[in-house]
C-alpha cells in the first residue's frame, strides 16, 4: 500500500477547513447568572496538562470562560454524534449575534436540547456530562487573538487553559491511573464527517500499558 501511494498524483488544494481527524469535545461553562452551557468543538490540543482550545470569540463558551475563568472538557464516545448534532445550531448568545443568525438559534437549556445527563465536577462550578466518560476540569490561563473580522472585530482565539482534574469512567481505565485505549473510543471529527477510530495497528515506545 506504501509503495501504491508513492505512485500517485498529487494536486495543490486549499480545504475551507482543516479539521484533518481531531477530538470532538463538548465544553461546559457557566454563565454570569450560573446557567450551565454546552459548546461543541472540535480543535483541541493538548501538552501534558496543557491544552489549547480554538473557540470564536463571539460565542458563549469563549465569554463565559473568560468571565468566570472555568471550564470542562468532556470528551464523548462515538456514541454521542447525533445527541452533539442536536445542540449544533443553538447558541447560548442572547441575542443571538446578527453574524450567526441565518444558522444558529438561542437556547438557555442545551444539556435538555441534547438529551445530555449533567454531574457535579469535583474542582470547578461548571458541570460536568455524566455521559462522557472522560472529562478534564480546568482553570482559564490565558488566551491570544488567531483571526480577526472585515471589522476588525476579534473572531478566533487560542485559549489556554490548566487541567487540574481528571475523571474517566472505570470501563475505560486500567491500573490507578492510566486510560485502556482497546475500550476508549473518541468521537473523530475529520473534515466535518464524525468517525470513530480504526483498527489497532501498534504502539509507541513511550506506551506505559
């Protein structure tokens, strides 16, 4: 298959998007009156208890986690796409703003709206949902500006935020502190199509288990 793939013609494109397979994650905050919000997102990146979320500044999840400084990273399993689909076009903006309102609507209820089960976090206000089993607790650090508007209006941020607590659920761990990849399975955004993960194929040297 290599040596096939080496054969082939390449051709120079320009993808309106690159979401080339990355994590779905489902960030919770809350907002200044403490109602929860769901915000699907799908560029994460992560370095040790780093991680680094691209979110667009007009939206609820960036100002509520600018504001109330809290967040979680609830990371769901293939099974969750169509509850995640249900929650898409709704924002926790009111009003909505005026860019987003050909596609999106308000909704104050989203864990409702997408039929998701909330759990009280351990370290921080925002909730946690109950039907992902990995979920990262975290605290805001620091954001900086990747886009701006015809406006000049900030439009995409890279947020910094400090994991400082981690919850998986018990079927998807092994030992006291290690996550059994042959029984987690994420949901995979790749070129706005979900996916789960292939077959197994082998591991890093680094692999502890």
């Amino acid at each position: 298959m290599f040596t096939a793939m080496l054969n082939k013609a390449y051709k120079t494109i320009r993808p309106k998007i690159l979401y080339f397979g990355t994590p779905v994650a489902l960030i919770t905050t809350l907002d200044e009156q403490g109602n929860p919000n769901i915000g699907p997102m799908s560029s994460v990146w992560a370095l040790g208890y780093k991680l680094v979320l691209g979110l667009g500044c007009n939206g609820k999840t960036f100002s509520n986690l600018i504001n109330q400084k809290e967040c979680v990273i609830n990371l769901p399993s293939v099974g969750l796409h169509e509850n995640i689909e249900k929650i898409a076009r709704l924002t926790g903006m009111n009003p909505v703003p005026e860019e987003k309102q050909a596609l999106y609507k308000f909704e104050k209820d989203k864990f409702s709206a997408g039929g998701f089960k909330k759990m009280h976090s351990q370290m921080v206000q925002p909730p946690s949902i109950k039907d992902c089993p990995l979920q990262l607790e975290a605290v805001f650090e620091s954001y900086s500006v990747l886009e701006y508007d015809d406006d000049g209006n900030p439009d995409t941020a890279a947020v910094t935020v400090e994991v400082i607590n981690v919850r998986a659920h018990e079927d998807i761990t092994t030992g006291d502190n290690h996550i059994n990849p042959e029984h987690w399975s994420p949901l995979i955004y790749n070129f706005r199509h979900y996916y789960g993960l292939g077959k197994y194929l082998g591991k890093t040297f680094k692999a502890e288990v």
